[in-house]
C-alpha cells in the first residue's frame, strides 16, 4: 500500500472519528426550525406543536423561525446558508420542490443544499365543486368539460403551486378545457368556490371536509392512492377513471447539507419519535393527513420522484416562472 492511500484511508478514518465525536456532544445549544410561513399558517402550528417534544428529547431549547416569502424560497435560502453543525433545521414543503423546477437556485435546493432528515406529512387533495355543477362524479364532471369547454373553471394558487400543477394535470389526462383562475395563495378562493364564482376547487380535507359534509360542496375525487378516513364516499382519481393523477400537500425536515451523518440520523431517530406521539398523530389524522416518518434515505428517494413527476406535467403543460 503506498504513503498516498495511508494518509487518505487515515484522513478518512479521523474525519469519521470527529463526526462520531461531534455527534456525542450533540446538541450543545438550542437548536432553530425555520419554517417558510407566516406565524399561525398550519406549517406554523405543527412546528411548533413539534418543537417542544423535539426540545425535551434532545434536551435543548428549539426555537421556532417563521421566514415567508417567495413561495418558500426566502426559508429555503436562510437554511442552506446556516452553519452545517445540526443545529439549523428546515421545515420544507412541496413548494419548494416545485421552486427547484421553476426557480432553479443552486445555494438552495432539496437533495443538494439542503439535506433530507424526515418527511412529516403526506396530505393528499380533494377536487371538489360547486353543487351548481351538474356532475355527481369525476367521469361526469369530465365529460361535462368536453362538451362545454373553457366553461367550467378550477382555482388555483398561481403559476407554479400544486393546485394548478394538479389542474393542468387533469386537463392533459383528460383531454378537457378548465380555465385556470389564479388566487394569490392556497385557501383564498373558498368564498368565490361557496359562491359558485369558481366551479372546481383542489384543497386539503380539513379546508372543505365541514362544506362537503353540508353540501354546500360535492367531493368528486382524492388525488391519492387510497380514500381518506374521513371522506370515505369519496373516490380516488384512479377509481374516477384517471389512473396514476396523485397529488398532495406535504412536508419534512432538512438540515444544511455537510451536517455530519450520525447528527442527521440522531436528529431522524428523535423526530420520528415525536412523530409518533399520540396527540402529534392524534391531530394530523384528524386533518386528513398521514404522518410519513422513515429513514432519510427514503425521504431523499420520495423528493427525487416529485420533482421527476413534476417536472414532466411542467415541461407538457408549458408552464414557465413568472
């Protein structure tokens, strides 16, 4: 063996002796969750119902950071930049996967930059319209559009959100015209959706589960592979007759990349943990979210798939940043 291939098989060696090392003393202040989103918004809340039962477990203060902005990418640019020593958490959504597609910044990205911990939440959505439409299902909504097009409308949060990623999705599986309106952000379409202005909606469960089971709207679909608990009428996209169209809401933690391995996996382990206590899960299945938890190698493999599927519907359906 030569002089070279020591010192490399030595400087490995040490390298991982600090990193085991660091990791024993690990955390050694409080630790920070940044979380792309105005104090209140839901991202808000379940931070800071996880904070505290992350702060008992690793016996440190966990100080919860609200950064919005620019869909997610002011938080996302605070978090790469922040010191690889375990102690910067992100709490990310899947608008920052799609800012990756459209709004490409290379000191900030998911898999890159910023390094997968766990994935939190999965809340798939629920395409739901105005009891004025003349349609008791997916099939019939859709053969509604075809003979009326452009007639029908469906909200979004804008070019680039996940609702209009999911209307345009629709739209290229079906081969239908739904005019696209844009709403500044998720939710704020609901009174003109109420009103019957906007015929289609793609929301979570709890935005429009209390409207549905009024009647004051119709749940046609659930972009996800299985039917929610708590709309159990309501189909599937693949049980409506569009296979494979799955779309959700959903969250995880990242942490700068060039944070040892053995902080990221003390830092999975205890996450995991809070996942899983009672009231944490108690609420989010109450919401209509499934509470994910593994390793971060899975979350890393689920990441690579939504920006692969999303970036495919992008690239089809000609939408571009603005």
């Amino acid at each position: 063996m030569t002089k070279s291939s020591l010192l490399t098989i030595s400087g490995m060696a040490w390298l991982a002796y600090a990193s085991h090392a660091l990791a024993q003393h690990f955390p050694s202040k409080p630790l920070r969750i940044i979380v792309p989103a105005i104090a209140g918004s839901a991202p808000d809340v379940r931070a800071r119902q996880i904070a505290p039962k992350l702060a008992e477990a690793l016996g440190q203060h966990v100080i919860v950071d609200n950064r919005p902005g620019a869909n997610g990418r002011i938080a996302a640019q605070q978090a790469a930049a922040a010191q690889p020593d375990g102690h910067t958490l992100m709490s990310a959504l899947i608008n920052n996967a799609i800012n990756d597609l459209l709004h490409p910044n290379s000191a900030a990205r998911l898999n890159h930059e910023l390094a997968p911990v766990v994935q939190f939440s999965l809340s798939p959505l629920v395409m739901v319209v105005h009891p004025g439409v003349g349609a008791n299902s997916l099939q019939e909504y859709l053969q509604l559009a075809k003979g009326k097009p452009g007639a029908l409308t469906y909200a979004s949060a804008g070019p680039g959100s996940i609702t209009q990623l999911l209307g345009e999705w629709i739209k290229l599986k079906s081969g239908t015209n739904i005019l696209d309106v844009p709403y500044k952000s998720v939710g704020a379409e609901m009174p003109d959706l109420l009103g019957g202005q906007i015929t289609t909606g793609y929301l979570v469960a709890t935005v429009i589960m209390a409207h549905v089971k009024s009647g004051k709207l119709r749940g046609l679909a659930v972009s996800g592979r299985n039917r929610l608990p708590l709309l159990r009428d309501v189909p599937t996209m693949t049980e409506g007759g569009l296979p494979g169209v799955e779309a959700s809401a959903w969250s995880g933690y990242f942490v700068p990349a060039g944070v040892p391995q053995p902080m990221i996996h003390r830092l999975n382990a205890e996450l995991v943990r809070v996942f899983k206590s009672p009231d944490i899960r108690d609420v989010a299945t109450a919401t209509g979210t499934e509470v994910v938890g593994g390793r971060p190698d899975e979350f890393a493999a689920f990441i690579r798939a939504e920006i692969t599927k999303w970036g495919g519907i992008i690239k089809e359906a000609g939408i571009k940043p603005q």
